[in-house]
C-alpha cells in the first residue's frame, strides 16, 4: 500500500492522487486502505515517516561503523547517492514532495532524526578539529547542498551521465567547504 501511495505520489503528485486510485493500482480493497490510514493525508505521513525511519536506521548504522566525521559524512552521502540511484521514487518524494501543504503539523525535513543525528556529528567533527568552527547548520548546508543539487539535477534528468560519476566531486567540493 505504501510503495503504492509513493508511486503514484512522485507520478501523478500528492494533490492529484486519490484514495482510489491507490486502491486501483494496489488490488488493495479500500476497506483495508480505511483499517491502516484515517485518510490520504494519514496515509502520506506513515510514507513519511517510514523514509524517514528508513534513512535515520541508515544514518544510525553509518555512526556505528565510522569512527570520524569525515568518513561519516562520506558515508551519509554516499547513501543519499545510493537511495536516488537505486530509490528514486523514495528521493523524489523526501526531496520534492510539499510535506508541509498535506502534513501542516509535522516536523519540517531538516529537523527530522537523521538530520539531527547528521548535525550532531557534525559538531563532534569541529570539536575533534576535522570541520573548522562554523554553525551547524551551515557546515550541513555546505558540506550536503551540493549533493543535494546534483541529485536533484539527476532526479530531473539533467545530467549527461550516470548519477555515481558525480560523486568523487560533489563529495571532495563538499568536504573542502567544512574541513579545518
């Protein structure tokens, strides 16, 4: 049902996808649509929330396996290259999606958990000395924007080449912005 719901979502847009049309595409009855999800907009914010879970249990494995913040922020955007490459619907719906016109009392994206989790890192790296003293929020900007941009031109079909060619560069841009 969910993977239903993000299909037609990035396909046809939030606004111009119905409860049916989920029931539809899905062979789901709407019935068992009405027993898991108050309405379509209860229904965005489990999809929602389940990227989100799906991203933060990523981030929080990245911290487990990665000592440094360097090697962590590598890892992280490496993963968000990965999600768009492999997942773009997932992508799609996290980056382009208006959460606040259907979900009005949710958490903006970037204060979700794996941002936070990403943030807080982070600022460990400027206490250890690996990203100079600068607002976290700015470091994450500067260090993830680009990345965010290109996947955005690939997402859009912009790029003349695969999405991974890309990363050497957007990854060394990135961390040359941060790094102490």
């Amino acid at each position: 049902m969910l993977d239903t719901a993000l299909s037609l979502f990035t396909r046809k847009g939030y606004f111009n996808t119905s409860l049916q049309d989920i029931r539809k595409e899905s062979g789901i009855s709407i019935g068992s649509i009405y027993h898991h999800f108050e309405n379509k907009e209860d229904l965005a914010r489990n999809l929602f929330h389940s990227l989100l879970e799906r991203f933060e249990a990523s981030v929080q494995q990245i911290v487990a396996d990665h000592g440094d913040c360097r090697s962590r922020c590598r890892a992280v955007m490496k993963d968000m290259f990965d999600i768009a490459g492999d997942h773009p619907e997932m992508m799609i719906f996290i980056l382009y999606a208006r959460h606040r016109e259907f979900m009005p009392h949710e958490r903006t994206i970037c204060s979700a958990r794996p941002f936070e989790i990403t943030r807080e890192f982070i600022r460990q790296g400027m206490d250890d000395g690996e990203i100079r003293p600068m607002d976290t929020w700015v470091a994450a900007s500067a260090l993830f924007g680009g990345a965010v941009r290109i996947i955005q031109l690939h997402l859009d079909g912009a790029l003349p080449d695969a999405l991974d060619s890309y990363f050497e560069q957007t990854w060394e841009a990135g961390w040359r912005a941060v790094a102490a």
